[in-house]
C-alpha cells in the first residue's frame, strides 16, 4: 500500500465493500468483523486479579467500575491485519454504525490500535454515494457521552447477570440466566399464561339474520332487546362475569326468540350516514418494522433484523436501528414523486406529511427505514438483485415509505338499524353498517396489518358486514327477513404473545431498545423459558419458578416501570446529563432512597427451593418444577402420595384441575417382561425411562434367610444390568425378545476386513449408526443397517472416501455472502450430519430441521449462534513443571477523572478451565 491512504473501519466486510465503490482512489476500507474486544469471563482473568476486585465480575467495582476487556482469541488476526494496514495509513476514519453500539466499538478499535495518525469519525444513515461523500464532508470527533451511555449498559448487564443468576442456579435449576431486559420480557410471557390460566370462559348465543330491499341482501346483527344491550364477548371480565347492564342470550332465549321474530314483520328504524376517514401509518422504525414484517411476510425479529442489515449494507434501504418515523426532506420529496408517478398527481396532499415519535427516551436522532436515495427504486428495479426476503422485506418498506406521504383514504360509512314487532322480549333491533370508499388514497400503495383479537369471531363478522353495500333505505321501508341465524359463543382469553405483538408490547413498556428485542426473544427460548408453537410464545414451567422467585425476592428488577427508569437514564448518560460512574455506584451500592443490586442479593435470606418451584393446580394439587422435568403431585382419599408425569405438548392453561385427576389417573407405564434370555436365564424387560423407552436384562432378586428381599447394593461395586435403547422406529408395545436380544447383543460383529484383518462392528451411536473398523468410521443411512449390513457391503463402505470428505466437494445449497465474514455460505452434508459454513464458521442444523427447508436467513442465524458460542473448549493439559517467571504488575488504571473503562489491561488471560457452571448471560440494549 502506498504512502498517503486513509484507512476506513467498518463492522462488517459487506458494508465496507459497498461503501469502497463510493469512496474512491486513497482509501482503504476493512472490517472489525463487530466488536474486537469485551468483558472477559471472570474464570479467564490473569490468576494475580482473580481474588482481587475484579475477580467477581471482570469489573473493578471498587475503582470506578473499571472494565477489564480482552481481544477474543478469534479477534487477535483481525487485529493484526487492521494493524498492519494502519502503519501504511495517515489518517484513520472510524465509520461503524451512528448508534451507541457503533459509537462502542469505534472507541474499542481505538484504543486497540493506538494510532499515531489523525483520527475522525465518519457517520451516515445510508450507504449510497451522495450519503458517503456529505459523510467525508463533515467528519466529527468520537462522541464520548454516547460511549459512555454504552459502556454502562455493558457493565449494568454483567452485575446484574452475574449477581441474580447464581441466585436461579442454587434455588431453581443450573444452567438459567437473568437479565436487565430478559427477565422483564419473560415475566410479559409468564404473567399473560396466567391470565389464560385464572380466566373462566362464559357462553352465550347471538342471532345474525339476513335482510332483503329492492333484491338486495344484507347481512345485520341484533344489538338491543326492549332497549338493552345484547351482550357480546367484550361485555364479559376474564372471570366469566357480564359487565355492566347487558341482556344475555342462552340458547333456549335465542332459539324462543328466533322463532317468534321468524313471524315477525321488519322495518328500518333509522338511517345514520357520517364521512370516514383514515390516514397512513408513520414510516417504519425499527419496532414496527419487526411487527409488520412478523404478521405479514411471517418473518421472525432475529430474521428481520438480520434482512434488514443485509439490505442496509447494500445500499437498499436506510440505516434500521432507529426510534425516529421522520423522514428527512430528501426522503419526502422522492417518496411523493413516487407517488405521483404512480397514482396521479391527486395521491399526494398539498403539504407534506411529517411524523414524530412518541417514545419519551428515543435514541440517536436517526432517519425512518425507508428506501436510500433521492429517488426510491421501485421492488420492480431491484427483482434480481436480491435473496426471495430481502425482495420481499424491501418492498414492504418501499410501499409503507410511499404510502406515508400520500393523501388519507376518504369514504361515507352507514349504519342502517332495522327493528321488529314486538316480541315477547320486546321489540329486536338489528344494525347493519357498511363502508364506501370513494377515494382509496394510500390504500393504493399500502394497509397495516392487526394482531389477531380474542373476539375474532366477531370482528371477522363485523368486517365483512362493513364492507358489505347497503340498499338505499329511509326510516320506515319495510324490510323482508330472508334467513336467522342462531350462534354459539364462548369467550376466550386474552391471545398468547406473538413475536410481533410482544415487541409492541415491549416498546410501549419502553423495556430495552428495538434493535435488541430479536437477540433478547432469542436467548429466552434457547434458555428454556418460553417455546415457539406455531407464531405463540409459550412459557414453559421453568419460567413460572423463575419469575416467582423474582417477584417475590427481587421485585424492583423484574418490574417494567423500574426496567423503564434503567433504560431512561441510560438515555441521560448519552445526552451527557448523568455521570455514569455514579450512576452505576448507585444502582450497585445503593443509595439512602433505594438499596443497591448488591445488598439486596446479599440480604435474601433463605429461599425455600421447595416453595418456589411448587404451583398449585387444584386443592391438594402441586405442580412441583423438579431437576428433570415438571411432574404433578397430591395426596389420594388414603393420605397417600401420588405423582404423575407432565406430557411435553401440555401448555400450562390446559393444566386445569380436571386435567391434573385425569393426569393421575391414567394407568402408569408398566415394565413388561419380553421372556428370558437364553444363555443367562434372566428376565428381558422393556421399561420406560427418562431418556425413552429401553430393554433391560433383570439382575436377580437376592432374598435372605428369611426369604424376603434384600436390598440391592449402590455404588460402584453395585452390579450393573445390561441395557439398551431402542431404535427410533420401535415401539415399546411391540417389541419382541428376539428383537431385544438383538439390541443386547450390540455392538453386532459384521466380520473381519479380509484385506487389513481388523474387525468390523456395526453399532448405534450419539450422531447415528456406523460401522468401526480400528479407529476408522463410516457413518450408516439407517438404524436398521446395524443388523443387516453384510461384510461385503462393510467393505464396500470403507473403499470409499470418509463421509464428510466425500461430500465437501458438492454443497447441498448455495447462498449469498454472509453479511459478517463477506463470503459465500453453502449448505453441506458431514460425518455428523449436515451443516452450514461459510469457509470459516461451521455450524450444525439441529436435528429435526429439513435440510430442504433452510432460508439464507436461518443459515447465517445459525453461523451466527455459532460465532457468538465460540470454538469449542478444548481440555487444559499440563504442561511440565517450570521455574515460575516474575510476576509483571497489572497495567495502571487511567486517572480518577475518567472512569477507568477506558484503559486496556496488558495482561494475557490466563488458559480457561472448564467449569460446571454456565456464565449468565446480558442483555444487549
């Protein structure tokens, strides 16, 4: 390189190759891949700080919260290379992402590299060439409030993860994890279950009848009865109760009255005509963005999110971390061009339209996700371009960007009441109502979708009916009665989260930031707390133990207007308004108006484990959360203990009391004796255990002198049965002793290799069944092989290449570069299964998944998992003894002034060692 380049940084290699297109000749643009550098693990740090002030969290608490961060194994070459580059270089461009994040890892990368050049930092919200050259234009400082603001969540996460988690390991189970915003978002999951769980449904019936004017049929609903209120499900509480004064129907009133208005004579009561009018929605932020694509293209957060920056990176759209529905001037003028040259000059009001956000603590002052440019390109212009959800996610956005600006949807809406004779209840009225468009507006471009509704049934009926024609009536026209219906309901409970409708709820909570929500829903359901069934998130049992135990001993930090307060004055710190060191003293130490995170952790007292992972079900019911699973327990007419088992696909609102006896008294799986075996005489059982069903040789029963059993022995000297598992195809019903004494009989010799003269075994194994040969392997298609393979087609099996090197040449599917590493990613089929790379990052699809079915986006999510788990750890060997070497000092924090956050511990971490427990994890918002 020559002398005179400037070195430009960015997070990742598919936005700086984008951006290079733009920048021209004397730059050179390389990528950070992310963050260099983070907290390390507390068991990583060098040995002299473990027992010191930093041994607890990797944070000095006690010296003004300085962190100790370390560049990650897999960071180290990305470094030497930005490095190298920056010794050629003589000025260095900072141009990560404009948010807090950005601002992060921007600060890490210089501290890291310690340039001697000029530095500035470049920012922009879209990646197109007029956006990039404004962006050399005005070139800032680094933005150390915004850093600052940064740094605190960081270190808040690490306190309170590692402070609360411990407290979930010794009370519920290990391996569990609390977060800042995690926990808060589990317990809107927790506490909807309960609700479906306490609700009582009620019934009651409606008629819906069919009127005809001048031929024309109409469909209306009856709505008063004698002057009263018809209820409908909405005039039910969740306890089952009418609310307010309302006449209820059962079916016996509805068929009475259906009957006597069948003969009855109708006649319209009144005609009621009024202007409708609707506006578009605000362009979209990152939050609406997440729900809009999550109802209508059925795309999950961490997919949106994930497209999202894709199509940022690529120049299509503008940056999609933001608060801000506005639009900047250029934005508007091209979306009503769009408009315009779409629709007609008629589609766009004479002012333009401006929008404004309602979240109280928005963050960065970023534009709306909208199309980049000064003039939008149509879906049209980019088909081609782009992977199947990156085409359909851009023009979901380029439809609502359009439509923002164009004129409301303008129309008259009728509301047409038909009234009976009198009928023994007095006199029925029916209303019928009906919408006529006259002026579409930006329905032409665009309609938001809804979250579904617990009273579907009757707003899918109203909808219809709204947009049904109406005749042309006036009060007194009689009517004829073509046709009554009589229906039954019953109302629901509240709909279960979806991810869309739980990141609404999370933004009007104002609990973490948007740009986290898909990270956060994801870490909650691999943590076992909430399963996705269909588009609902589920909370499993664990969830309710862990947010009892919450609740009832660390209320503050599972409280959404408390997790709303952390996150405001996060905003503060950003604005330079708080000082963070004090702000993260308080918050951990405490203060005279509120106890700290760390006293309120060290004065829990005794948890009863037993309380908190006990529910009640029904009187003399329990549902114990145990280490192993959920499972029921109560006591019979005798006083006696009885348990059952949970089954997996019971959801916990489908746990009433009559499902918990039904539960009990199902007859428990009974071991069932296949016959004997025929050397050793013993009993062949199949039994049912924790890990499936499985065949078992019985050991026999010693008895002592009096006869009666004794005891058996426990502990390693104890003798052990001969088991094996069955395949996956059989069942425990069926089985048969000639087919058990097989599975016993495993590993099945196949023969000896008559060119090496080594045996060859057939046997199941934890990734599938394989034949053996020595050390050498070759993986079988089906389980049913290990007894039928013969030794001629064993042999056939080893002459060919090992498995996964026989498939690496040809890649099952191919996709686009990977957003993080640039380079191509490939569906391939190994020794282990089949999995996703892209040349630097293997990652497995989990067993279950169709290799068919995988999405560009499920791959890079999964390498992505796979990046964030890191490489697996390999055992520490000892090495021989040697003299030890000089202690060096640690490297000195920077001055009192400056929180020493900003200064790079020199020292190396010391080789990790495994350990049993599983370090919490943080939040990211």
């Amino acid at each position: 390189m020559s002398m005179g380049k400037k070195l430009v940084i960015v997070e990742s290699p598919a936005k700086g190759k984008t951006i290079e297109r733009y920048l021209g000749e004397g730059y050179q643009v390389l990528a950070s891949v992310g963050h260099i550098r983070d907290l390390v693990s507390p068991r990583d740090l060098p040995a002299d700080l473990k027992k010191g002030s930093y041994g607890k969290f990797a944070v000095d608490v006690d010296n003004g919260f300085a962190p100790y961060y370390v560049v990650s194994d897999e960071k180290k070459k990305t470094v030497a290379e930005l490095k190298k580059a920056l010794k050629d270089a003589d000025e260095l461009i900072l141009a990560t992402d404009e948010d807090r994040e950005g601002e992060a890892i921007a600060w890490h990368l210089l501290e890291v590299l310690k340039p001697k050049v000029p530095v500035r930092r470049m920012v922009f919200h879209e990646i197109t060439e007029d956006a990039i050259q404004q962006a050399k234009d005005s070139m800032r400082e680094l933005n150390m409030p915004l850093v600052d603001a940064q740094e605190t969540r960081r270190i808040l996460d690490r306190l309170y993860g590692y402070e609360v988690s411990p407290v979930l390991w010794r009370k519920v189970r290990q391996g569990l994890s609390a977060g800042r915003v995690q926990s808060p978002t589990a317990r809107l999951i927790v506490d909807r279950e309960r609700e479906r769980m306490a609700f009582v449904s009620a019934g009651y019936w409606s008629l819906a009848a069919q009127f005809e004017a001048d031929g024309t049929r109409f469909g209306a609903r009856l709505v008063r009865l004698d002057g009263a209120r018809v209820a409908t499900g909405s005039d039910f509480d969740d306890r089952g109760q009418i609310k307010g004064v309302r006449t209820v129907l059962d079916e016996e009133a509805a068929e009475t009255l259906a009957t006597e208005l069948e003969r009855s004579a109708f006649a319209v009561a009144g005609v009621e005509s009024k202007p409708y009018r609707r506006r578009p929605s605000a362009p979209f932020t990152t939050s609406t963005l997440q729900q809009e694509a999550g109802r209508k293209l059925k795309l999950s957060a961490k997919q949106t999110m994930s497209v999202a920056q894709s199509l940022y990176e690529q120049g299509y759209i503008t940056y999609m971390r933001t608060d801000s529905p506005s639009l900047s001037s250029q934005a508007i003028t091209a979306a009503r061009a769009q408009a315009t040259s779409l629709y007609g000059a008629g589609s766009i009001p004479a002012a333009a339209r401006h929008y404004a956000g309602k979240s109280k603590s928005a963050q960065e002052a970023h534009e709306a996700i909208r199309p980049s440019g000064e003039r939008f390109r149509t879906p049209s212009d980019v088909k081609g371009s782009l992977t199947p959800n990156e085409q359909r996610l851009y023009e979901l956005i380029w439809k609502r960007t359009v439509a923002s600006q164009m004129i409301d949807a303008t129309g008259q809406t009728a509301t047409i009441t038909i009234a009976s004779d009198k009928t023994s209840r007095g006199i029925a009225e029916f209303t019928a109502s009906g919408t006529v468009i006259t002026e579409p507006g930006f329905l032409q471009a665009y309609e938001e979708s809804t979250d579904a509704s617990r009273y579907a049934d009757e707003a899918s009926s109203d909808a219809a009916a709204g947009d049904a024609r109406l005749p042309e009536v006036k009060q007194g026209d009689p009517l004829g009665l073509a046709e009554l219906e009589r229906k039954d309901h019953a109302t629901t409970p509240p709909p279960r989260y979806t991810e869309a409708s739980l990141v609404k709820a999370l933004e009007e909570l104002e609990i973490g930031r948007p740009s986290t929500y898909a990270s956060i829903i994801d870490t909650i359901v691999r943590r076992g707390f909430v399963t996705q069934r269909g588009g609902a998130l589920v909370p499993n049992w664990i969830a309710f133990s862990t947010i009892k135990l919450l609740e009832d001993n660390l209320g503050d930090y599972v409280d959404y207007d408390f997790t709303a307060e952390m996150l405001a004055d996060l905003d503060r710190i950003a604005d330079g308004e708080l000082d963070r060191q004090e702000w993260l003293q308080r918050f951990y130490f405490g203060s005279e108006a509120r106890p700290g995170l760390q006293s309120t952790v060290a004065n829990l007292g005794d948890i009863d484990a037993r309380a908190v992972n006990s529910i009640p079900v029904a009187e003399g019911v329990t549902l114990r959360v145990g280490q192993y699973g959920p499972y029921l327990e109560g006591t019979d007419a005798d006083g006696e203990t009885k348990r059952a088992n949970i089954p997996e696909d019971l959801t916990p609102d489908q746990l009433t009391p009559e499902k918990a006896q039904e539960l009990f008294a199902a007859e428990p799986v009974q071991d069932r004796v296949l016959g004997q075996h025929p050397e050793t005489g013993l009993d062949v059982v199949v039994k049912n255990g924790r890990f499936g069903p499985y065949i078992e040789e019985a050991l026999p029963v010693e008895l002592d002198d009096e006869g009666k059993p004794v005891p058996p022995k426990k502990g390693k000297a104890a003798p052990k049965p001969r088991r094996a598992s069955l395949f996956k195809a059989m069942e425990p019903e069926s089985v048969d002793l000639e087919t058990a004494l097989k599975l016993l009989g495993l590993p099945r010799v196949v023969g000896v290799d008559p060119e090496s003269g080594v045996e060859i075994t057939a046997r199941p194994g934890r990734y599938g069944p394989f034949l053996s040969k020595g050390e050498d392997t070759r993986s079988l298609d089906e389980e049913d092989q290990i007894f039928s393979i013969t030794l001629e087609q064993a042999v056939e099996k080893f002459a060919q290449p090992k498995y996964g090197a026989r498939k690496a040449a040809t890649a099952l599917k191919e996709f686009d570069a990977d957003p993080v590493s640039g380079k191509p990613v490939k569906v391939r089929d190994g020794r282990f299964g089949p999995y996703v790379t892209d040349g630097e990052t293997n990652a497995t699809i989990p067993r279950g998944e169709d290799v068919e079915g995988i999405t560009f986006e499920r791959a890079i999510e999964l390498l992505q998992l796979k990046r964030e788990k890191g490489p697996a750890k390999k055992p520490v060997r000892k090495a021989a003894a040697k003299k030890p070497a000089a202690k060096k000092p640690a490297a000195k924090t920077a001055a009192a002034k400056k929180p020493a956050a900003k200064t790079t511990a020199a020292k190396k971490p010391a080789a990790k060692k495994p350990t049993a427990k599983p370090a919490p994890t943080s939040d990211a918002s």
